[in-house]
C-alpha cells in the first residue's frame, strides 16, 4: 500500500452559558473560536503510531499495545481516539502524525477536544470511512473519558465540530439537537487567561459531577435537567451541598434557553446580565471559581464597553469569557491585561477572540 498523507484541523471553544450542565442532560451554548489543532501526516506500512508534538515531544505505540500511556500522557488524546474509531470498525493502520496547536493548554477553551477532533478527521481522511458527525464527537467524548480519564460531557466536541463562523452553537445534551443561533455583529468575546492552569483529571471536575448525580438522586430525577427552580425551591430536605451544585445546573440551564431567545433578538446587554449571573452562581453554588478567575471578571464588568463577563469551561483556573462592543474590544483587552498584572504581578494572555467555523 502506497503511503497517504492527510491534514485536518479543530478549533478550541469558548463556552458562552452552561456551566457543567451537558452531563447533567442539559443544555448549552458555546462557540468555536480562532484557535486550533492541527494534525498532518501519513500512512505507514507497519502498525506503529508515531506521534510528534513541537511542545510535548513524541510517542511510539503499537497498535497491538493500545492502551492508556502513564507517560506522555497528552498523547493519550489522540490515542484514546485511534482506540474509539477502531471500535467502530475504522480500518486504522500505522501512521506517523504531526500536531500543532495555537488553543492555549489548561484554559478552559478545551485544546484536548480540538487535538481529539483533529486526531479523528485526520484518521478518518487517511483510513476512510463513513461516520456521521455526531459519531465522530461522541467517539472523541469517550477518548477522553476512557483514556485522558476525564469524564467530560459532550459540549467541547460538539461545539469544535459544528461551529459556524459568527455563530454561536446550542446543543442539547439529552436530544442531541444542535442549533446555530446568530451572534449579534457589534459584540465581541476577550479571552482572558488567569495563569492558573487547570487539571481536569486531577479529581474537582469528576467531583462535581459526581456530586451533581448524587443530587439527582437525593432529589428523584433521572438527571438535574429535570428540575426547575420552583421545584428545586420546594425541597428543603436535601444537605445543603448538593442543594448549591442542583441550583447551579437548574439555573445554568434556565439561562441557555433565555439566551437564545436574547441572541435571536441581537440583545447583547440582555445576554451580558445572564453571563453575569452565571458567574455569580459558579462562585457560590458550584464552587468552581478562583479568586483570580473572580478578579479577571470584577475588573472587566468596570471597564466601559462591557455588557457581562463570567468564567468559561470547566473553572477551577483557566480563563474568563467577557462580553464587549466590537468597537472598544482591543482597548478593553490592553486594560484588562494591564489591571490585573498591576494586581496579581501576573501578565496574562488576553486576546480577542473572533467566532470561527467548525472541524475541517
């Protein structure tokens, strides 16, 4: 067999409103941004796979000996997906593989689904084969559940892989629906990095959601996405913890479904407030804020031209999210980088982030 070669590319993802709630069997709203992953390469004509990042080094594996690395472990992204496609019949070979990535790591913007997502367009191009577009999010979903050992929901995969240029991405985790909904033309997103690296696996993100199931139970639902706020109001007979994590979920998704019908109206001030109160309900009820991620967003919401800021992903460090007329976003990002280096003595990275089409 001839060697083929192939190249395929994944944006990272900017959360807008949802916080945590697609495991939860709710709803969200994210967008693809103008960051992404990138994986070029080609055959080979044994059954090695030869992976080679410029900032993580490289890997060697045989197929035979597929399984989760305990070294390099960022490799097991991609080899997480090789094992997923392979399970769905994917004739995949030996290949040697090079990737790139501009989606900052540990920010929230989930670099891990955009180099899944690369990682699968590039083998499904080099070894090809039908699937359908949500087959391929879902086999990343359980590259990085089974072999990263995060056990995310689907929102990052979906959003990289169906999001459209100046669109905003609605996905509802229980019917699998996706919806564009138009991004009003004056607003722009700043991404701003606290320099406080988040690690997912390292158990707070697997907490809450098993704090979030065990909630579920206590109050007789399937799944939070189940409740709303009346009813949650009503049940004073649950601890007071998993009370906080269900308000958060219940309110979250209230928001996504009010934030639609905001951004198909082009209210942008409308849509800022819910960014606030989601922040606002991350910090209290969920509790998967940081004091730095809590001064990023205190400093923007002070800055003239900004309509809500909040933190986006899963929390625990990484970056914030802000709101802002297109007009004044550079200038609100020079101000919101130099407030708060002039506070923390950290320089952060903050850009403006333009909304850019899916996977290719």
């Amino acid at each position: 067999m001839r060697d083929m070669t192939a190249a395929a590319r994944a944006p990272g993802r900017v959360e807008l409103l949802g916080n945590h709630t697609d495991y939860n069997e709710g709803v969200v709203l994210g967008a693809a941004i103008d960051r992404r992953a990138t994986v070029t390469g080609a055959s080979r004509a044994d059954e090695t796979i030869a992976i080679r990042s410029a900032d993580f080094g490289a890997v060697k594996v045989q197929l035979s000996q597929l399984r989760p690395l305990t070294e390099n472990r960022w490799a097991n992204y991609a080899l997480g997906v090789v094992h997923e496609l392979r399970e769905l019949g994917v004739p995949v070979a030996g290949f040697d593989a090079q990737v790139s990535s501009d989606v900052p790591i540990g920010s929230g913007l989930s670099s891990s689904a955009a180099f899944e997502l690369a990682s699968a367009l590039f083998i499904l191009k080099l070894f090809p084969h039908q699937l359908a577009p949500m087959e391929i999010a879902k086999a990343c979903q359980r590259a990085e559940n089974h072999f990263a050992g995060v056990q995310s929901g689907l929102l990052d995969q979906i959003t990289s892989l169906f999001g459209r240029k100046d669109c905003a991405v609605f996905f509802d985790a229980r019917t699998e629906e996706v919806r564009i909904v138009p991004f009003p033309a004056g607003l722009a997103l700043v991404i701003a990095e606290s320099g406080k690296k988040r690690e997912l696996a390292s158990g707070e993100y697997n907490l809450r959601r098993e704090q979030t199931r065990a909630a579920a139970a206590a109050l007789g639902v399937h799944a939070l996405r189940d409740l709303n706020s009346a009813m949650l109001a009503s049940r004073s007979d649950i601890p007071a913890l998993l009370r906080s994590r269900a308000a958060h979920i219940v309110g979250e998704n209230d928001r996504v479904w009010h934030a639609v019908e905001l951004l198909n109206r082009g209210d942008g001030e409308g849509f800022g407030q819910l960014m606030n109160q989601s922040h606002e309900s991350s910090r209290q009820n969920f509790e998967n804020s940081t004091p730095e991620l809590d001064l990023l967003v205190s400093i923007a919401r002070q800055l003239p031209g900004v309509l809500g800021a909040r933190l986006t992903g899963g929390g625990f460090g990484g970056a914030t999210v802000t709101l802002c007329q297109r007009a004044g976003a550079v200038e609100i990002a020079n101000k919101l980088s130099r407030k708060y280096e002039a506070q923390t003595g950290i320089a952060p990275r903050v850009f403006v982030c333009e909304i850019a089409d899916g996977a290719a």
